[in-house]
C-alpha cells in the first residue's frame, strides 16, 4: 500500500538544505532509487509518496542533522542501510570495544551479531563489502574485553591466486601475511596496533593460516575462519573439530569467490548442507543490499547475483 509524507525540516537554513540534496539533487534521487519513493520538495518542506515513505522521511531527517557540511554518497548510503535495521533496543545493534563502538547496519547485519551471541558456530555467508569479517573480529575482541574467552584464534586459508605458500618468498610469517592482512587491520582499528603485537607475542592473539590447525583443540576461544569458501571439505572438517569447551567460532565467506583448483569442493559449501538443522550451529546469509562499501560496489554484486541466475 503506497503511502504519503508531509515533513518540515528544521531548523529552516539554506546551506544545510542545499548539502542534504547534494549536486542535482543526486542524494534525493538515491533515497528514491534505493527505497522506492518519489520525493518532492519547496525549500525545507518535503513530501514522500510510496510504500517506504516513513523510512524515507527518517532517512532525510537524519542526513539533514548531519548536512553541516556538503555529504558525501557514503554517509547516504550508510544511512540508507541503517534505515533497515530491525526495530528494537538500539544497544542490541553495537558491539563496544574499548576502542570502538561498531553498530550493526541492516537487518541480516543485526541478525549476525545476535546469533554470534546466542550460538556456538555461526557461519556469515555473502558478497565482499557486507562486513562478516569486521563484525566477527569486533565481536572476538569484545569477547575477550569482557572475559568470556581467554584468546582469539583467527584463522584463513592461504590458497588465493592458486599460490603455494612454499613458492612464497620469505620466513613463514612473511608467506602467511598478505593472506591474513583484513584481520590485522581490523584488530589495529580495536585495539591498537602496539596492543595487538603484545597480545600476539603473549600468544592471547594467534592469527594463523587453517593448515596450522590439525590436531589442535580450542578451549575458551573465540575463533574465526575467514574466506571459508577456500577450504576445502576435509579442511573444513578438521576446523569445526577443532572447537573446544567455552569456544565460539565464526565463519565467513562468498561462496562465488572460490579460490580452490578445479575439481575441488567448497568445505563451506558442503558444511553448510551437513549442518543445516542442528540448533547450536546459526547460518546467516548476506546480499548485495548489505554491502557497506561504495554505493557501486552493491549495484556490481546485485548484478553479478543477477547474471548468474540468467546463466544457472
């Protein structure tokens, strides 16, 4: 059902209102794309018509409080995402470190945080740009703040590009690096770079790549597989038993990024089917909607999604 808002924004000034519509209107003209609604305005009174014309109307309103300055398509599309965060208590969507505060945007955003809270094994599946790695190394490090795990372990495989780590020029550490370098940054951004090398060195943090786990056993853990997609169905069997007592386990990937040889099975794909039904183990799956990167990226994914459904 299509509905119709009328809204004043104040306080009445024209430099912010001018920032709000960006350049030829180009911000207006992304909430219309984005939700579906026609905009018309007469300097700062606004109507919306259409069936997310109250989610609109939020949407200009919180972008007008921060319309000081000219706005950038980022802070749109951010608060473009933010618009579909299910309604409920506004603590529930943040994961505080002490460092940071990282607010869930988006409902399957929302939905992934929760179920790292409530479950032990949540895979985070989806497109680049959707924040599974971020969220999930947020979430480690708020964990470990909090007591409720004694290290993080952060894990991925080293198969991209089909190279061999033996082929890598360097000491183990410097093969490994380039691979594990997302986690790294996330960690510097939470809990300082001088921080994290004392942690690693004290082994609290171990970032390591997924070869490295057979035959070990994580008791109060927090753990992270990333790029799932690129270990194998015997890798990831290994992974998921290595989970101890008082351990959580995290593990993302984008089943349409497989790095594996050909031939090779996605352990992520496959664990996503053996595991389907068993209640401690959560599957959260991400779309193009919930990428947080550059508005293009999204339209790029949206439209591979597309095609490979044409071709499939």
């Amino acid at each position: 059902m299509s509905r119709s808002v009328e809204f004043e924004l104040a306080p009445a000034d024209n430099a912010r209102l001018a920032n709000l519509c960006g350049e030829f209107d180009r911000h207006i003209k992304e909430v219309e794309r984005r939700l579906g609604v026609a905009i018309r305005n007469r300097g700062g009174s606004f109507r919306i018509e259409g069936k997310q014309a109250g989610e609109a109307a939020d949407v200009l309103r919180r972008l007008y409080s921060q319309a000081e300055d000219p706005l950038d398509p980022e802070t749109v599309h951010m608060a473009l995402t933010s618009s579909a965060i299910a309604a409920g208590d506004s603590e529930s969507t943040e994961v505080r470190t002490r460092r940071t505060r990282v607010r869930a945007r988006g409902s399957h955003q929302l939905g992934y945080v929760q179920a790292i809270h409530d479950h032990d094994l949540v895979f985070g599946v989806g497109p680049a740009g959707t924040g599974k790695t971020y969220l999930a190394v947020a979430c480690a490090v708020e964990a470990l703040e909090q007591g409720r795990v004694e290290r993080l372990v952060l894990v991925r495989p080293a198969v991209e590009a089909g190279e061999r780590l033996g082929f890598l020029p360097g000491d183990m550490a410097q093969k490994i690096d380039p691979y594990l370098r997302p986690i790294y940054d996330a960690l510097y951004e939470m809990l300082g770079f001088d921080r994290v090398i004392g942690l690693i060195e004290r082994s609290v943090i171990e970032v390591a790549p997924l070869a490295f786990m057979r035959g070990r056993t994580l008791n109060e853990a927090f753990i992270i597989l990333d790029e799932a997609q690129n270990a194998t169905e015997e890798q990831m069997k290994m992974f998921l038993t290595r989970i101890g007592f008082g351990a959580t386990a995290v593990v993302t990937g984008d089943l349409t990024q497989t790095d594996l040889p050909r031939g090779k099975g996605s352990g992520l794909e496959h664990a996503l089917s053996v595991l389907a039904g068993i209640d401690a183990v959560a599957t959260v799956r991400f779309d193009a909607a919930d990428v947080v990167r550059h508005p293009l990226v999204q339209r790029i994914v949206t439209a591979y999604e597309e095609h490979d459904r044409d071709v499939g």
